[in-house]
C-alpha cells in the first residue's frame, strides 16, 4: 500500500469520532469518518479508490450534509493523487 505523510486534523478526528458514535449518521457518513479516523494516526494509510470515489460525489452532491462534505473533504485531500 502507498504511504501517504498527510493526516486528519484533530477537529476532523473529533467530528469523526462523533459520527462513528451516532446513530443518525448515515452509512456513507460513516464510512467516510472510518476512513478519516485511519488516517489521522500517523500511519501513512491511504485512501483507497472505493471510498475516494464516494466521497468525491458526495463533495459533488448539493444534497450532502455539512458533516458529509467535511469528512469527505479530509478523505479526498489525503486520496493517491495519481488516480
């Protein structure tokens, strides 16, 4: 897997974190705050494609929470940018 030197930032981290512990949260939501959070440890995780790709529309999509668009906005600034 690609090493990636980017991370979440800590407000992304929290907002993530409450996501994952909400029951309203929508499953995209949370997959998007499952794919900040492996990222915000330092880890050098990458993103993959499928979640790249979902968060990409969901940045795209006017109908997405402010929540969503956060998290995907984290997910697709540390995605391969070679895709």
């Amino acid at each position: 897997m690609a090493q990636n030197s980017k991370q979440t930032s800590s407000k992304v981290a929290s907002t993530a974190g409450k996501t994952l512990g909400s029951a309203s949260a929508s499953g995209l939501q949370k997959s998007l705050a499952g794919s900040a959070l492996r990222q915000a440890g330092g880890g050098g995780a990458q993103t993959g494609a499928k979640i790249e790709s979902r968060a990409s529309r969901a940045l795209d999509n006017p109908g997405s929470a402010s929540v969503t668009k956060t998290l995907a906005g984290s997910v697709v600034s540390q995605s391969n940018k070679n895709r």
